[in-house]
C-alpha cells in the first residue's frame, strides 16, 4: 500500500513538473513573440541609421545592370575556364590549377569579369613588367606567363588577355582601370 501511495504521489509531481516545463516554454515563445512584434512595428523608429536600401540596385542606368555576372559562381567557373585556357598552350600534362597565391579578382565591367591569374607549375619571374592599352599603363611586380602582366578578362566561357579584349572592344578601357586601380592602390 505504501507503494502504491508512493507511485500515486510519483505520478502527480510528474505531471506537474511535465505542466511546468510546457508552461515556461509557452510563456517564453509568448515573450518572444511579442519582443519580435514590436521590433517589426517599430524598426525604422528604433534602427534609424539603418540603411535599408543597400542591397537594392540603383536605377542609374541600365549599363551598371551589365556589370553584375548572371552566374552565382561565376568565379569557379571562369577558374575553370582559365585552366582550360593555360591547358591549350601549355598541355594537359601538367595538372594546372590557379595559384590562390597570385589570384586577384579586380571586377566586371561590360559583362566582363577583370582578374589576375597565374597557373600553378608555370614558372613567373621576379622582373616588373608593363603594359600600355588604351593610353593606360599597367603593371606588375612580375612577369607571368602566359600573358606578362598577369592581367585577363573571362566571360562566356572565353579567357582574353587584357590587349586582346580591348583590341576586339570587348571591355571599356576607362572602366577597367578604375578597378586596376582601386585595387592597386
């Protein structure tokens, strides 16, 4: 009988115990809930120096749409497309990959994404190179191969030494130094 008792009683403060528990964490999603609604109610007030128009595109003009790539991993994939290039002059023995070392990502300009890149197992040299395009001069601390400036523009699968897409008028010269030297500097 004293068993019996004893689970009965056993019983009871688990239910209690079980109703206390639900009932912390229902009142504790009710105080988040209404923290939560205040702050949506009243966040201009309460966050004014937030910005939020920053991740909207302006509406200057529609060229500045064209500087934003359409592919999300556009840099994996124009690494891929510089290695295919460098395998075409080089061979496909050597298993080339980008050196993360001399790897620069400057930015797009006409659709056109503006990098420095180096292969790995491709030997560069310590000698300062220049390159004059456009009227605009630019420079590198070495001589890399296979273009000596390091200096590339990819886009639609295609990799184009900097001379070469500004030759074909791929790219607006202007607009890709802006980014060489904000980079640079």
């Amino acid at each position: 009988m004293i068993v019996g008792v004893l689970l009965l009683l056993n019983k009871e403060v688990g239910v209690v115990m079980k109703m206390s528990r639900y009932g912390i964490k229902i009142i504790t999603i009710s105080f988040v809930i209404v923290i939560m609604g205040v702050l949506m109610v009243n966040f201009d007030s309460i966050f004014t120096d937030l910005n939020c128009n920053a991740l909207t595109i302006p509406n200057n003009s529609k060229s500045d749409l064209s500087n934003i790539p359409s592919k999300i991993n556009f840099l994996d994939d124009d690494k891929k497309a510089f290695v295919d290039f460098c395998k075409v002059k080089y061979g496909s023995n050597l298993p080339l990959e980008i050196d993360n070392n001399i790897y620069q990502y400057f930015g797009t300009v006409n659709g056109y994404r503006f990098y420095r890149l180096q292969p790995t197992y491709i030997s560069y040299d310590s000698v300062s190179q220049q390159e004059v395009i456009g009227g605009y001069t630019f420079e590198s601390a070495c001589r890399y191969r296979p273009e000596k400036t390091g200096l590339y523009i990819i886009g639609d699968d295609n990799v184009y030494t900097l001379s070469d897409a500004y030759s074909k008028g791929l790219i607006d010269i202007t607009k890709v130094y802006a980014l060489y030297v904000k980079k640079t500097a």
